[in-house]
C-alpha cells in the first residue's frame, strides 16, 4: 500500500531566505517486526499500570528506508510487568526521498508531520502485535493508550548522507 502525504519542507531559494512549499511525500511500509515481547511475571496483576513508550527513528539513506522503532514498558508500583519492541521500515519513492534532500547541509529532512504519521503506523502496529501476543501468552488483553505525537516530536528530523544512521530517539514519559 502506498501511503501519501502532504507536508510543507523548507526550500533555501537564491535570495537565502527559507521559504516552505507543500509536496506530497509518497512512501510504503515495506516491513513490521517485533523485536522483543517479554513478559516479566507468571500472572497478569490486577491495578493500574503505569505506560512507558519511547520512539526512536534512523535511515538507511542509499535505500530511501526510515526506520521507527517503539519500546513500550508496563509497570505496576514501578516494576516492570511487560516490555514490547516493534519496528516498522517505510520506503520512499524517489521523488519523495529527493524532495526533503537538503543540498546545503546534504542532508534529508524529515517535516514533524511526516515524523507523526510514521509513528502513528508504528504504535498502531504495536496495538495489533500486542493484543496477539497477549492472547498467545494467555494474559487478559491490556490496552496501549493512544499518544499524540506532537506531544514529544515537535521539531523535524534531519540526517546525513550515510548508510545506517540513528537520527533521533524521542521519549514518552508516562502515557
């Protein structure tokens, strides 16, 4: 499935002010794995539990793929119940990718918008894997509460040309 979205990017133009302009990003998902499901206790306890989420990003810049990788922690009294790592990969078409290359600084440059689009596509996949794996572990399904990314991605992403570069990890306090 291609996925498209509209963002504003910045253009450097020959007076050296920045200006924006909207363009249309097109990128797929082109993978979802779960890195780690632990669960740290025999039983499920009962109370509420406390939601830890964290959110790192990198690239792989010769192949036009961004990497988001979600940590998500459970814990109850502050002892941790559950731990769950879910990393999805999106490819970008070439226009797109070309799109947010920032010549002057050769670098690409990922608009927050973008950044929280991605990341709704990876809790959500998360939400999905969770359920599953609780059902498979037979634990009472536990919700992931929906997060706003504009909460802790404000500001967008830029990274250097290179094969595999980490370029952000963004953590979610308590949800």
């Amino acid at each position: 499935m291609l996925f498209r979205i509209f963002v504003f990017v910045n253009n450097v133009h020959d007076n050296m002010k920045d200006k924006q302009r909207q363009v249309q990003i097109q990128f797929k998902l082109a993978d979802v794995h779960q890195v780690q499901f632990a669960t740290l206790c025999n039983q499920w306890p009962t109370g509420e539990m406390q939601v830890g989420t964290q959110i790192n990003f990198n690239s792989d810049t010769e192949k036009r793929l961004v990497r988001c990788l979600a940590n998500i922690e459970y814990k109850l009294n502050d002892i941790t119940q559950l731990l769950l790592s879910v990393e999805t990969i999106f490819e970008f078409e070439r226009d797109s990718w070309s799109a947010m290359y920032d010549l002057q600084s050769d670098s690409w440059i990922l608009p927050s918008g973008l950044l929280h689009h991605i990341t709704d596509l990876t809790l959500g996949a998360a939400r999905g894997i969770l359920s599953a794996r609780m059902d498979d572990a037979g634990f009472p399904r536990v919700m992931l509460p929906l997060v706003d990314p504009r909460q802790f991605i404000r500001d967008n992403l830029s990274f250097r040309r290179a094969g595999t570069t980490p370029i952000a990890s963004t953590p979610h306090g308590q949800a």
